[in-house]
C-alpha cells in the first residue's frame, strides 16, 4: 500500500509486513480531490510527492488538514484514497478494494471528516450528514477500532464510541460492533447486509464491492456488470458460510413480478433483517446454520419459491 508521509507529503510505497503505523482518512468525495496523477516522481525509487497547487485548493486543504492532525497524534504515515490508489490500473484497483476493509482496521486511528457538518451544528446532527449515507463509509465506520470524528473546520466532534448511540439508531449498526465487543462473524449474514440498505454509491457495482470486507469474502472486480455485482457477492458469501440469513430479504411492494430467483437484487430489499438473532439449531453442526422462521416464511412466500427447511431447526420470531 502506499502512503503519505504527514510532513514532506511524500507519497511512499510498502509491502507487507515493512508497512509502517498509520492512520487513515474517511470521507465523501468532493469536486477537485487531490489524485494519484497529482503526484510526482522523485528520484528515489517508487518515492512521489504530490505537486501544490496542481488540483483544487479544497482537495489538498484536506490532506495538508489530516496531515496535520495526525502528526499531533505521533504519526508519521496516512492514507488518503484519492492519492494513494492508481485508479487508472484496473488491477491495482481491484487488489485496494478487496484490501480496503484490512486497511482500515489496521490503521491505528481512522479521521472522519463530515464536510457538511458546521461548526454550530450540534452532534445530534451528526447521523444527518452524507457521510452516513455512502456505501464505502459502512465498512469505514466499522473496521477501524478507534475512528474520530471532525466537522468541516476539522474541529474534533467525538469517536465512534462516545457516539454509539446516536449512530446505533441512525445505522442499526449495533452499538457492541461499534465497540469492538462482539465480531461481525458473530452476527447474521442478513442483519450485516441491512445496515447497507438505503446507502449510496455512484457506480451501481460498488453495493456490492464496497461490502466485501463486511463478510470477509474476495472477489474480481467487473465494472459494467450492473447489479449482477450483487448477485456475485451473495453467491460468494453462501460458498463460505451456511447463514441462511443470506435469504432474508423481501421484495419491495413495487415489485410486481410474480416470481423472483432465490438472491435479493439490492441491500435495500435486506432492510427488514436488522433484528434477526442466530439461534442454536440442533442436529446441524454449523453453528452460522442459524436463522428466524418468520423470516424465512415470508422470503419463501413473497418470492414464492419454497424452500425445504430442515425439520430439527429451531427458530423464533426476530428480536
């Protein structure tokens, strides 16, 4: 991966275990973000430096920013999406989304920045900005053990933990995976994918890449594939896992086609699934083999494509 050095601003490539502490930018992008081809070749090897003044003042306002911040914070080294990924190597790019969510939850702090979060604002509005609405934030918001959250004057406004609660009930996202007490694993494939419902991405392909790291699973990336990423990325979770939660999902009432195939064609369709529980199942020996009656009764019937069950399976109604 490379990254940016927080005072020379020198762009530096690592490889493995060489890889340096760092910490990690999360935001939205905005119009003339600082790139990988604003940077320039030194003479020492893979060493770049990124030119001032050769994008938008705002894109580098927001990295000399984070660059600051995080030489307070005793570190030498961040990573910037924007500047740090060759987005013009498809195969460079596919290698950084299948490594994004390990990134961020080896960083040692990760900034969030909410642009349009104003001094005057108060952290109720905290859940209200756009940051909480993009699909590549989900994973940004839950990989990284201490995440730091900065209004637009990058005032700090509190971390992920001091602000469970709120997120909670704006992102469902329970508030022990934001503390770090309970594993994703530990929880149902269907709840994991209802935290993405309503969430955001400018290429439909990215619903499904930017959940990758949420269900541990890796995959190529085929930009032009549509929603068929989605179909994919179901497909790929049910070759490592027998959750049977992947199946919760209902069609939206606008739906009117009478029968549908057995995968859901958006996070959005999971939305109901946020409360789903494992439950023990006996005869089964997998304990992720675990799922709620109710839900799988109405998956079957709205898509009307029955499912045989297996008959020791013990279920109950969501939490």
């Amino acid at each position: 991966m490379r990254l940016i050095h927080t005072k020379t601003r020198e762009i530096v490539e690592f490889v493995g275990s060489q890889t340096p502490e760092y910490g990690i930018l999360s935001h939205t992008w905005e119009a003339g973000e600082a790139t990988f081809q604003d940077a320039e070749r030194m003479s020492s090897g893979n060493t770049l430096r990124l030119r001032v003044g050769s994008g938008s003042t705002q894109g580098f306002d927001k990295i000399r920013n984070v660059c600051e911040i995080a030489r307070r914070d005793q570190l030498e080294w961040i990573w910037v999406d924007t500047c740090c990924i060759d987005k013009s190597s498809s195969s460079e790019l596919t290698e950084a989304i299948n490594s994004m969510f390990e990134w961020y939850a080896s960083a040692r702090i990760c900034y969030a920045f909410l642009a349009d979060l104003s001094p005057t604002d108060s952290n109720n509005h905290i859940p209200r900005c756009r940051w909480f609405t993009r699909g590549w934030t989900l994973q940004e918001l839950i990989a990284p053990s201490t995440l730091k959250f900065y209004d637009k004057t990058w005032q700090y406004r509190g971390s992920k933990q001091d602000l469970s609660g709120l997120i909670q009930e704006a992102t469902h996202v329970n508030e022990d995976v934001l503390h770090g007490r309970i594993p994703l694993r530990a929880l149902p494939v269907g709840q994991r994918m209802s935290w993405a419902a309503g969430r955001q991405t400018t290429r439909p392909e990215d619903i499904a890449y930017c959940l990758l790291g949420l269900f541990d699973v890796n995959m190529p990336l085929i930009y032009g594939e549509g929603s068929k990423a989605f179909v994919r990325l179901q497909e790929e979770i049910i070759r490592q896992t027998n959750d049977l939660s992947v199946f919760l999902w209902r069609a939206k009432p606008s739906d009117s086609r009478q029968y549908r195939g057995i995968f859901a064609e958006s996070p959005d369709e999971f939305v109901s699934a946020s409360n789903i529980r494992k439950l023990v199942a006996s005869g089964l020996e997998s304990q992720e083999a675990h799922t709620c009656w109710s839900g799988f009764k109405r998956f079957s019937t709205s898509t009307r494509n029955p499912f045989p069950l297996p008959p020791d399976l013990h279920v109950s109604e969501p939490a």
